[in-house]
C-alpha cells in the first residue's frame, strides 16, 4: 500500500506495497486460521497513554458495530506494539494531504481528541466526507489496486482510524452503510496484511528497534523476506495512522 499515511493514529505517514491479493476471512493462504478477538486477547500492560485512549474510544460505548471494526483496531495495536508505539519515521511523518477530509485537520489542531464528539456544523456534509475519504485512501495506494467507475478501490479486487469512527457517528440507519463498511473493510485488510508480516517476519521491525531487547530479534529466512515485502516492505513511512484516529 502505498500508503503514505498520516499517523496516529492518524500521524504517521506509511508507504505500504500490499500484494495483490483479496481479503480473506477465515483462513490464510497456509490454512492458518487468523486470530483478530479483540480486548480480552490484547494486554494492556506496556501500552503508553495515547493508545490506551485510543483504543477505549475505539472500542467504546459508541463503537461502530460489526467484526471487520473489531478486527482492524485489534490489528492495528498490536502493529503500534511491533514498532514499538512509535512512528518509524519520525514523530513528523505524517499522511499525504491530497484528498484529505477536512475534519483530519480539525482534529490534529485540536490535540488529536478522541474523546470529544463531533457536532454536525464540523464534520461537514456526510457525502462529501465520503468522496474526500475515499480519494484520501486511494492517494496512500499503490497505482495497481483496482477501482471503481466512482474512483474508489475495489475491495473485492484487493482492505483509517479516527476519521471510519468520526463517520460511523453520523451515519443515518440504512444510508451510507455500504461505502462506510467497504472502506473499514480494505483499511481493515491492509492493516492486517501489515501486522501479520511483522509478527511472522520481524526481520524489518527489529532492523529499526533501538532496545535492549535487540539480540532476541531473528532474521527471517531470505526467500520469506523477499516473499512478504510484497505486502508492506515500504510501510516504515509512516505506519501509524492506517487506522485510526486517536493518537500520540
């Protein structure tokens, strides 16, 4: 995924090269059955301040229903907990502006909240949000993803944050729901895609951990490299603001 991101959250900017391949539920490629759960598989113990807010607005009373929201902001902590809860490349990357929703900026001039709900006159038209969103996204993916005649990826053919949440607030009961769950899904794949070729093939990560834990970090053998930097090789431009929308 070319996505060039704005992470925390929303903040960070993430160059990711996804392979191309269709979302799956179930099981992987090699059968293995994924495992997304969600609060009760995640410790809690390490996490810094802003995730830990994050993820209670997330997750929350208002929380978007459905699995595919569950899953992408359990797979997006534990991406944030393979980098470390840092932004790789710099506390400054941030996600490309071209199409961006105006209420992203809204947000991060107003300490990236997640706490604070959104009143109509600042969110904006929920349609426009839409158009915007979807061009936002498409600016963050490699050319080759395929598309719609609207201009938006095609989900089936190929899966942030803050911004799906800020949305799915103000969404009207049987409106609008396709689009919204077309975009949580491929944020959703993606972000999955990156979390499983960190957890299987830390080889990246360490490469840019500066810990004490550095020596229990291992290589991942050479042809499972090369084989997973098909899907995010080039996500340390900015990792984290894939998903979601609380942050630092």
């Amino acid at each position: 995924m070319s996505i060039t991101a704005t992470s925390p959250p929303l903040s960070s900017a993430t160059k990711l090269t996804s392979p191309a391949q269709s979302p799956e539920v179930g099981e992987n490629a090699e059968g293995e059955v994924d495992v997304v759960g969600g609060l009760a598989e995640l410790d809690r113990e390490g996490w810094p301040t802003w995730i830990k807010k994050a993820w209670d607005t997330l997750s929350g009373e208002r929380v978007p229903v459905g699995p595919n929201w569950k899953a992408a902001i359990t797979n997006w902590v534990r991406l944030e907990e393979h980098y470390g809860y840092e932004n790789p490349n710099g506390a400054k990357a941030w996600f490309p502006s071209a199409g961006r929703p105006s209420i992203v900026g809204w947000w991060a001039q107003n300490a990236k909240t997640t706490s604070r709900v959104l009143q109509d006159k600042i969110f904006g038209n929920v349609l426009a949000f839409e158009g915007n969103w979807w061009k936002w996204w498409l600016a963050m993916n490699p050319g080759w993803r395929e598309q719609d005649a609207e201009g938006r990826i095609v989900v089936s053919g190929e899966g942030e944050g803050t911004s799906l949440y800020f949305k799915s607030q103000h969404l009207e009961a049987g409106k609008d729901i396709s689009s919204w769950e077309a975009a949580v899904e491929d944020a959703g794949w993606v972000i999955e895609q990156l979390e499983k070729e960190k957890r299987l093939y830390p080889a990246t990560v360490c490469a840019k951990k500066q810990r004490a834990d550095m020596e229990n970090c291992e290589e991942a053998p050479p042809s499972k490299r090369t084989h997973t930097r098909a899907v995010a090789d080039s996500t340390t431009s900015s990792h984290h603001g894939t998903v979601n929308g609380a942050t630092k």
